[in-house]
C-alpha cells in the first residue's frame, strides 16, 4: 500500500477513536442523569449526605480547618474528629472543582457539582479501563472495554448522578492506578511507577478500599516471581510504587502510621524485601555457579521466610502491629462478623449476593468472564498474571460481600471485552472476500511459512491468523462457507452486544436511578406520586425546632438528619463508636420511662423514628429492630434479651400475639402510636408485616408527645415531655390524669340534667 | 373415717416417695441408653413428673425423612457430644462441685410412640430443648432454651452455651471428640501424596507447568464464585424447596433477585461453563482445526469443517443464553428480555 494511504488510515482511525470516546463519555454521563431528570438535583442515600455536608464545609472553610474540623453537631455528647476520620479525597477534589469553576467565571452551585460529580468521574474511569485494556491486548479491546464500563450497571449502581459517594472517584482512580501500574511493570519505567503511587495516594484519599491495591499489586509481583519471571524492571517498579505510594499515604490524617502497623498492609512490605532478596540472588546468580547457587537461595530463602513470619507473630502479639481489622475478617471467615461484630453484619451491603445479583449487574459479561480469563492464561504475558490475581482474588470477594461487586466490575468489563475482541477478530476478518491474491504468489509465501514453522514450533499459535489470511487462494464455495460462518458468529454477537445496552438501561433506570430520599409510587390512576416524606419531616425538624436540638434516631439517619435538618445527633452512619449505637438500640428496645431516662441523661430532645406499616416500606425501624435489639444485647446482655421479642413459636410478630417486651418497648410505641385510630374500624393493617393492630395492642405513651407526623405516616417525630410541673414521674401523672378523665366522665352522667326553663 | 384419712396421707407420702426419681434411676436409664436417655409416652410421666435432684435437658427432634428436618439431624450428634463430656468426667453424673446435684440428658424423636409426649408440652416445631431443673416438683417446672443456630453452623459451640446457662452448673465441659476417621484419612492422603510427589516429581511438575490446566481450574473458580457458591456456604440455603401444595419440587426461588436454593447455584455453573467453553471453541477449536485441515492441503473440508463448527458453537451459545435469560426472568419478574420466544405457546 502507498504511504500516503496508510497515513489517511492512520488519520481517519484516530477520528473515528476520537468520535467514540465523545460518543463512550456521552453514554457514560447521561445514563447516570436518570434520577436528574425523574426527580431532581437531589444527593441520594444516606452516606453522601455526610460528604455533602463536609464539601460544604470545606468550601465554606480552609483546607487546615477542615482537616482539624472537630464535629460537635454529631455523636453527641462525644462529638467526632471529623477532619482526622474521614478519607477527604472525594470533598477536596470537588471542593477543587468548584474554585477553579468560580475562577474561571462559572459560579456553581455545590449541590449540583457534587450531584454531578459521579457521571463526570464515570468518562474518566472509561478513559482508563481503555488504557488498561490497550496495555493487555490492544487498542480495539480497549474500546469496547471502555464502552463496557460505561454502561456496566455493576458501576453504574454506585456512579449515579446524586450518589456522592467515596466510591464515585475511587473507581476511577482504581483503573488508573493500575493502568500505571501495568504501564510501569511492562516498560520498567520510574516515571510510570511514580505516577501509579501518586494516583494511590490519590485513592487512599478517597476510600478505604485502597487496601485492595495495597495488597493486589503485591501479589502480582509476588506470582511473578514464584513463576520465575524476576527481572530488574520488576524491581524499580514496585520499589519506587512502594516507596513513594507508602510515604505518600501516610499523609493521610485517617491513615496515619497504618501503613507499617497494620496486618491489612503487611503483605506489601514483605514483598518489598522479598524483591529485595531476589534482586540480591539474581546478582549473586549471575556471579557464581549454577550448583552453589541453589545451596545460598535454599538456606537464605528458608532463614528469611522463618524470621519474617515469626517477626509478623512476634510483633502482633507485643501489639506493635495491629491484627487484620474486623471487616477484613469478616472476608476471609464467613462467619466471624455475624458473631463477633453484629454492626457490620447488620448492614445490608455486606451481605453475600445469589447469582442473579451477578447477572443483573453484568448480564452476559458474566458468562463471558471465564472464558476471557481462560483465554489470558493461554498467552500469559506477565501484564495477564495481574488480571487474573485480580479476577480470582475479587470474585471471591464480591461472593462474599455485595458491595465489592462495584470492583469485581472493571474486571469482567476488561476480560469480557478481550473475549469479545478476539472473537471479533476473527469473525469480523471479512478480507477473504477481498483476496486477489494470484495462486503462484501465496505458494511462495506457504513455502516460507512452513519453513519457519519446523524451526519455531513456539510461533506457531500466534502466526496462524496471518496463515488463514494469505495461505491460499480460496475457491469461491470455501469463500462462501467461510463468509457465511464469520456472518452468522459476529452478528449475533452483534446482537447480544444489543442487548447488553438494552440491559443495562433497563437496570440503570428501573433499579438504580432512585434517590431513596425521595420514593416514586403509583397512584391508583396509574400516575406517579412522589413520596418525599422523609424531606417533609427534616424540614420541619429544621424549621420547628432549637437550633441546638438534639435528635435520636437509629444511625442510619444520622447523616441525613446532619444534613438536611441540620440538627445535633446521637449516633450516625460513620459507626465508629458501637457502644453509643447500642445505647440508642437500648433506649429504642427498653420500656418507656427506662427509654426516657435514657435519652434525658443523653439531653436528648426528640425521637425520630421511621415507620413503614402505612405505606409498605420495608426498610423501615421495626424491621431493623432486631438489630437494635441484637447490638445493645451485645453490650448489656443481662437488661435487653433478644429472645423476648420473639413469641414462643419463634416468630417475630406486632399484633396480639407479640411478647409484652416488644409491646412495652418504645420503638413499637412510637411507630404504632395512635396508628389503629386513623383507620375505621379502629384495626389498623401492617402493610409491611402484613399484621392487625389494634388499640389494645399499643399502649399509651406517656413520656413522648408527638410534635409531627409525615403525610404516609413514614417519619414521626416524638419530643421528650419536659419535667413534670408538680415534680411527679410522667407514668404517674398520666395515670392519674387518665383516672381523673374517667372520674371525669362519671361524674358528668351524675350531673342532674338541666331542662330549658320555661 | 380418721383412721382412712390417715391412711391416705400415708399413701400420699408413700406415693411420693416412690415416685420421686432418685439420681440413681436416672443414671441407671441413661447408661442403658447410652448417656441419653431415650423418652417415649410411655416412661416420661415416670422420669419428668416427680420431685427431682437433677437438671434433666431433654432433646425434642425428629428425625424421620418424611418432615425433612436437616438441622435437627445435624443437631443430634451435638447433643450426644455434651452429654457424653458430661459422663466422662462425672461416671455417676452428679457434679463434683454442687452437692448431689446431677445432670443428665434425655432426647425424643417424634414418632407415634412420643407423640403423645410432644402434645404434653404443645410443641409445634423441632430442634426443642426443654431443661427441668433441678428441685422441680412436676413436670410443669420447666423451661425453654433457645439455641441460636442454623443449618450448617458449628452447633457444638451454640449448644454447650446454651445449655451451660440453663443449667448453671459450673463443671460441665464440653470435649469435641477426636475425628480418627477424618484424622486415617489425612495421614493416609498426606502419605499418598508425598509419595507421588516424590516418585513423579518431573510428570508433575509438567502437569503443574501446564497452562490450559491452570486457565481451566482457575475459569471453573471463577464460574463458581460468580454463580452464588458462597451465598449458599454462608447461608446455608437449602438445596431446593417444595412447592406451597407440597407436592412438588421447586428448583428456583421464584422473584427473588437475593436469596436462592443451592441447586440454582449448580443449574447456574453449568450454564455458565456450557456458554463459555463454546465461546472459547468458537476462538480457539475452530481455527485450530480449519488450520490443521489447511495443512494437509483439505482446503475444501477445511471449509466444511469451519463452517458447521463455528454454526455448532453458536447454535450451543444461543440456545444455552436464551435459557439463562429465561432463568433470569424467572428471578427478577417483569423482566422484559428474552432471547428466544416458544413459537407454540
């Protein structure tokens, strides 16, 4: 072919890539702007809402006050070193954006940039899983790996616009980590290596899912030198990865000297001295004979490997390292969470995912995923060996925890597109068609071919493509068979990558584009009616009460409580302290004026609590209740006993047959108070447990008055009574009011009746 | 008149003392039956209603197929492991530490000979565990223990907890008996092993260097992992369920995107290895053996060949894809995809 034909190839190739990438980052953002465009600009869920509140802090503050930010406005009294507790990489980034907006002119809101923050992140993840890709196969792999990440609900699920959380920038700086990475290990480079542990610095800042990198890139230069495949661009890449990225780290407030004294961490500075040992006997290899060799490794390997482990043992037991901490338990044993640490088993994320969560979130890159890992292992270069630690180690993870799913994606989206690519790369392959090669040409190149194959079995595997292309020339019924066989395969590939789009806009629209702050619902009319109870109530909480009011609710709403009513809280999403999370589970699940005297000696002022038996909302209080019950049980085993909220079939029942425990305690109080009333017959139905209530069931509330209720009834707020005027305990002066009342009502029957004087 | 009063409280007393159950009859019943005494209708009224010096913890299961109680099956040995701690420590099953104070174990298995017993205390479900403690004057002065526990778990711990609070008695430990079964087979394994390993080491370093044989192990993990093994090994799912007639088997859990039976997870990998090794066949069987045509200059065949595999292995794709989507279907309602669509329905 002329030059001057290739470079317009050239030229009309990098446009068209061009094209697709405006196309990849266009799809990217505006799947993600569903719920922009249903609801509103509204930041979801619960955690966002905390990192909402810190950005606007951080944008209404210095950069040093907001790491020294001490937080008296929740856990109350204990308040929380925010600044040093929290990973600021996804505040400081936004925060970022938003001054250099303001500088350049475009003054934005910092709702909308943190609403927004999520689809702008997702192009650049597509960007870096195409570089990631290009480094494995090629630039075409690359592409559909981007494109595949773009719409992966597996991504999509934590990347939605309004869902600001840790997770929406740390995708992305995972796929740039690691493309560094790869980059670094295949070309030995420092700068690449350099920037690799720069970009995790970056995610250490911003999620404390680093940990991940932290131990996975260990691991692939561990395997790689377990198969032999020790060379020195090894070595200055993960020794300068490990060097800058550890001291990098350590900057972190949050992090700190975790680095060097916890056991998460451990596996990479042992790395780091077995590459050392390696680089040292590659050295000393290449120095004596093969014989005395193997005697210095054997008994070198052998001391080291002992002192190093007992060294672990030695420093954990003195206490100088911290053991593995209990979420990473909870991967490797099942079972330890459930018993040793119900915080972390209560929370639904961290629950194991059934197979159709797989499919849902992946659809047929799912099934496409073993047979791309399958396909790495037949070439195996070293950049492959990492894919395939990551994809093994990470399906593990994800089977175990749900959330870890959101990791597990940018594997299958990269190994499902080599797959795809592959095939692609045959069955797309239409040049037979074009062939006009002479018979006596391809005899010459055949007779070379061949001659090259006796002397080079190993090249074998990766000429024979080229051999199907120019080996001979194909009558026109072979041409015909074989442009039938590359249609039929490529097109209904061609479909399934249909359906994948149409999949994944289904889920993205259907499954994840809800706020759950605001809940769409149906009207009778088919219509759409927009719950937004949960915004009603803090809004009155803002509004109608002190400034300096503080709210119990269980720790789920703490961060929304913070953040839209801006109120004090007891206990909130960040968990760090079990012992106050249990004291409110103590108070929700204790009797009433032993909840009261709870919550006064906590200064407490009002009690929210979510109740869903009026609209069918499953996610409400009385169904976490038994953790409440299970947490407090945890810290006063002899005062709150799990097995009297059962009935004594077992069941864990709220109408007659409850156990006078469940009724006596407050959370059911609070959620059924004058619940019955509102309905006819004075029976009120449990939509979400599908039970009756009656008014004999719940008992009156004498310690709590009821200041607000939500239209469906979904949030209600209870004020603590102040002190009694004549100084009585609030059980007994509602008792006697409530015998007065009676009194009352007697004596109104004993009145003589008046008769109009005439 | 006075003289038969008299003679009635003498009768009375007599009765009681006779009925009373000595800590002896009871060691003696339960070294008949083997350190657990078995309980039926017709000696409970003997053993549980009368003034005892014992706690006694009886054991309610049933272990007949037709009610398919696994976790009362695997409870079992459980049971039998505490009380023979118990009697291995005290022959006589008095605790050392309390005077005079015993504890021993009974068990009951629903059965048209125990039904009668399990109506005595309106039990409706099984594994029960009743305690009548020590000092009980009938066979209402008992109590209820709840094990916290479930399929699959490590009962041992859950019950030794459970039934040490009850009984409050402080010298009962619990031993876990040595698996020699298990402990032959490991030896045994172990010594097979290092002889392979010793006699074959090139043939097995060879197998080991093999990659396809690692690319397969590791592809069939993954399969696996990603089709819910570990949701079943955690929440130790059922293998599959009855329909709400009971009257027929159900393979998939209808509706529900999280929570599955364990055979899903098999239906599921198989599904999944069918799919991709056709997928893998489709990159590397058939170019492999078009090209192996090629070289023996059958270019004809190789046409043929190529052609029909390649229309085999897509043929084996979509017909295996449409049943997992419609699979999926099944687990999340209201899905709107569907490959394929029967053309007679």
């Amino acid at each position: 072919m002329k030059q001057s034909t290739l470079l317009a190839l050239e030229g009309f190739q990098t446009v068209l890539k061009a094209l697709i990438f405006i196309a990849i980052f266009g799809v990217a953002i505006s799947s993600r702007l569903f719920s922009v465009i249903r609801f509103e600009s509204i930041i979801h869920e619960f955690d966002p809402w905390f990192n909402f509140r810190a950005t606007k802090y951080l944008v209404s503050h210095s950069f040093y006050e907001f790491l020294n930010w001490f937080d008296d406005r929740t856990w109350y009294p204990l308040g929380r070193v925010t600044g040093g507790t929290l990973y600021p990489g996804l505040m400081t980034t936004s925060g970022a954006i938003w001054h250099i907006l303001r500088k350049i002119g475009l003054p934005i809101d910092i709702r909308n940039i943190c609403v927004l923050f999520a689809p702008a992140f997702s192009g650049f993840t597509a960007w870096a899983t195409y570089e990631f890709t290009k480094e494995l196969k090629d630039s075409s792999a690359g592409l559909l790996a981007a494109a595949f990440m773009a719409i992966a609900p597996g991504y999509i699920s934590r990347s939605v616009a309004g869902s600001y959380d840790n997770e929406a920038i740390a995708i992305t700086l995972l796929m740039v980590t690691f493309m560094f990475w790869i980059k670094a290990q295949k070309t030995g480079s420092i700068l690449y290596s350099m920037l690799a542990a720069l970009f995790y610095f970056y995610m250490v800042s911003a999620w404390g899912g680093y940990v991940f990198i932290t131990n996975l890139i260990p691991l692939h230069v561990f395997i790689l030198i377990l198969m032999g495949r020790y060379q020195s661009k090894l070595y200055s890449a993960y020794t300068t990865w490990y060097a800058i990225g550890t001291l990098a780290s350590m900057q972190i407030p949050f992090v700190g000297f975790l680095p060097i004294r916890s056991n998460d961490h451990m596996a990479a500075l042992g790395v780091f001295g077995l590459i050392q040992i390696v680089a040292l006997g590659d050295y000393i290899k290449s120095q004596v004979s093969g014989e005395r060799f193997k005697v210095v490794m054997f008994i070198s390997l052998g001391l080291i490997i002992s002192i190093g482990i007992s060294g672990l043992f030695f420093l954990t037991y003195m206490g100088y390292i911290a053991p593995w901490t209990g979420r990473f338990y909870s991967l490797w044993d099942t079972n330890y969470a459930k018993i040793h640490i119900p915080i972390i088993a209560s929370v639904s994320e961290h629950q194991p995912p059934a197979w159709p969560s797989f499919f849902f979130d992946n659809q047929f890159l799912i099934w496409l995923f073993p047979a791309g890992v399958f396909l790495l292992f037949l070439e195996l270069k070293d950049e492959h060996v990492f894919v395939l630690a990551y994809s093994v180690l990470c399906s593990y993870f994800a089977g175990v925890m749900i959330r870890l799913m959101l990791t597990l994606t940018p594997i299958i989206c990269v190994t499902g597109a080599i797959a795809i690519s592959k095939l692609f790369d045959i069955y797309l392959d239409f040049s037979v068609a074009l062939s006009t090669k002479s018979p006596k040409d391809v005899k010459s190149v055949k007779l070379d071919k061949e001659k090259k194959e006796t002397s080079d079995l190993e090249q074998e595997d990766d000429d024979y493509e080229a051999e199907l292309v120019v080996d001979y020339e194909p009558s026109s019924k072979a041409r015909w068979f074989d442009i039938t066989a590359k249609a039929v395969v490529s097109s209904t590939f061609l479909m399934y990558l249909f359906l994948f789009v149409y999949h994944c806009t289904y889920v993205t629209s259907n499954f994840y584009s809800s706020p759950s702050v605001v809940m769409p619902s149906q009207n009778p009319d088919g219509s759409v009616a927009l719950i937004d109870d949960f915004r009603e109530a803090y809004y009155w909480l803002r509004m109608n009460t002190a400034e300096d009011a503080k709210v119990a609710a269980w720790w789920d709403y703490g961060y929304q409580i913070g953040g839209m009513a801006d109120r004090t809280t007891l206990v909130d999403n960040n968990t760090w302290n079990n012992t106050h999370i249990a004291i409110v589970g103590k108070a929700m699940s204790s009797p009433e004026e032993k909840a009261y005297e709870i919550l006064k000696a906590h200064d407490v002022d009002y009690v929210l609590v979510v109740f869903g038996g009026a609209l069918g909302y499953s996610g409400d209080d009385l169904n976490k209740f038994l953790w409440m019950v299970r947490i407090s049980e945890g810290i006063w085993p002899d005062e709150v006993k799990e097995r009297n909220f059962f009935t004594g079939r077992g069941e864990y029942r709220v109408d007659a047959d409850a156990t006078k425990t469940m009724k006596d305690s407050l959370m059911y109080k609070l959620s059924y108070h004058d619940f019955p009333s509102i309905y006819p017959n004075g029976v009120g139905h449990d939509r979400t447990r599908n039970q009756k209530i009656t008014n004999n069931e719940v008992g009156p509330l004498d310690y709590f008055e009821e200041v607000f209720t939500s239209e469906i009834l979904l949030v209600r707020i209870y004020k603590l009574k102040s002190p009694d005027s004549l100084g009585r305990d609030h059980g007994e002066a509602a008792k006697f009011d409530r015998n007065l009342q009676s009194g009352v009502k007697k004596r109104l029957v004993k009145k003589p009746e008046l008769e109009l004087r005439v | 008149m006075r003289l038969s009063t008299v003679f009635a409280t003498f009768l009375v007393w007599y009765m009681s003392l006779v009925t009373a159950i000595s800590n002896k009859r009871l060691l003696e019943l339960s070294q008949k039956d083997g350190n657990v005494i078995k309980l039926n209708s017709k000696n409970y009224e003997k053993i549980l209603n009368s003034p005892r010096k014992s706690d006694i913890v009886v054991f309610f299961t049933a272990t007949a197929t037709q009610f398919s109680c696994t976790l009362c099956l695997e409870m079992s040995p459980s049971f039998d492991v505490v009380a023979n701690s118990w009697f291995s420590d005290h022959a006589n099953g008095i605790s050392k530490e309390l005077e005079n104070h015993g504890l021993f174990f009974a068990k009951s298995d629903f059965n048209a000979e125990s039904k009668q017993l399990f109506s005595q205390f309106q039990l409706t479900s099984v594994p029960a565990f009743l305690v009548f403690k020590a000092g009980g004057k009938s066979i209402n002065d008992v109590e209820k223990i709840t094990v916290a526990t479930e399929l699959g778990a490590n009962h041992l711990n859950f019950l030794a907890d459970n039934i040490k609070n009850a009984v409050q008695i402080p010298d009962l430990f619990v031993y876990e008996p040595i698996n020699w079964g298990a402990c032959i087979t490991t030896v045994v394994t172990v010594a097979i092993v290092t002889f392979v390993l010793v006699r074959y080491t090139s043939a097995l370093l060879n197998v080991l260097t093999l990659r396809p044989l690692w690319g397969i192990a590791c592809s069939f993990c993954i399969t696996t992992l990603i089709a819910g093994a570990m949701f079943i090994k955690i929440r130790g799912s059922p293998f599959s369920g009855m329909s709400a007639d009971r009257k027929s088997i159900v393979y998939f859990l209808e509706g529900q995107l999280q929570n599955q039976y364990a055979i899903e997870s098999q239906i599921i990998t198989v599904l999944y290895s069918v799919l991709a090794s056709s997928f893998i066949g489709l990159i590397c069987v058939v170019p492999y053996i078009q090209k192996w045509y090629q070289k023996k200059q059958h270019y004809g065949k190789a046409a043929i060949v190529n052609f029909s595999l390649a229309l085999f292995f897509t043929a084996v794709i979509y017909i295996f894809y449409s049943a997992l989507m419609a699979v999926f279907a099944l687990k999340n309602t209201g899905y709107p995809f569907k490959l394929f669509k029967n053309p007679f329905k």
